[in-house]
C-alpha cells in the first residue's frame, strides 16, 4: 500500500509538474481558507458554494482541503499520486458543474457568460502525469520510499 502513494521515479519530471500544479493552486486555496488575493476566506466559501452553489457541505469542505493542503503537501512531494487523484476529481466536479456548458476557451475576454473548460483539462493532464511519474526529487515520497527501500 505505501507503494502506491509513495513510489517515485527519481527524475526531475515529477518535481516539475508537482511544483507547477501547487504555484497555481497555492493562491487559490488560500483565498478559500484565509481570504488572500481577494478570496472570501473558510466561512464566507463555505457558506457560497453550500447555499448559492448548493454543494453538500462535504463537497464544499473537500473542495477547500484539496486546493488549501494538497497544494502545500504537493509542493513538498507528500502522497502525490493521492493528492493528484485529488485534483483530478476536482476538476472534474468543477467542469461538469460550472464550466463546460461555457465550452472550451476561458473567457479572456469577458464575452463568455463563464470560463470554459481548457483551464480543467490542463490540470487533470498534470495531475494524469504526476499519476504514473510520482513526485521526482526531492520530495518526501522520494525520500519515504527510499528509505523503504534501503531497509
């Protein structure tokens, strides 16, 4: 079972991708938790995406989670392949509920009701290559399962 959160190929590819994917995600989850960089911060997200979005509270609580901590713990290469299956459902969930009926462009320039779904596709193929490349080096599943398999 370690093997299969912690398993990694010992290349740069991993820490690439892991870094890119958290440098765009830090941001946001801190505009859910601590209303940074504009956001509205924990109570106030809660309350839009359970009342006005009508998420149960769960999905608005994992939702948060994911972008606040498996931002941070991807940056650090913590159970990658977990948090990038993670960010894969989430984006799922975020494109079939407000952006795919948008199409496939984000909306740069404001003629578009919404933003569509490219932004989405982007992040679920990051987190696709984190799947089968885990996180790289220097990370802490490097270094958990090579310690592993030195012992």
């Amino acid at each position: 079972m370690k093997d299969l959160f912690f398993k990694t190929n010992d290349t740069w590819t991993g820490t690439v991708l892991r870094w890119t994917l958290s440098i765009i995600f830090i941001p946001h989850g801190l505009q859910k938790m601590f209303g940074l960089f504009g956001g509205l911060g924990f109570s106030k997200t809660l309350e839009v995406f359970t009342h006005d979005l009508h998420l149960p509270f769960a999905a608005a609580l994992t939702v948060i989670m994911v972008e606040f901590l498996g931002s941070f713990l991807l940056l650090v290469g913590w159970a990658t392949r977990f948090w990038a299956l993670s960010f894969i459902g989430l984006m799922i969930g975020i494109m079939i509920t407000a952006h795919i009926q948008n199409g496939f462009f984000m909306n740069w320039f404001g003629t578009q009701k919404g933003e569509g779904c490219q932004f989405d596709i982007l992040v679920m193929g990051i987190a696709v290559a984190l799947l089968f490349e885990g996180a790289g080096r220097l990370s802490v599943d490097g270094w958990l399962f090579n310690k592993t398999k030195r012992n």
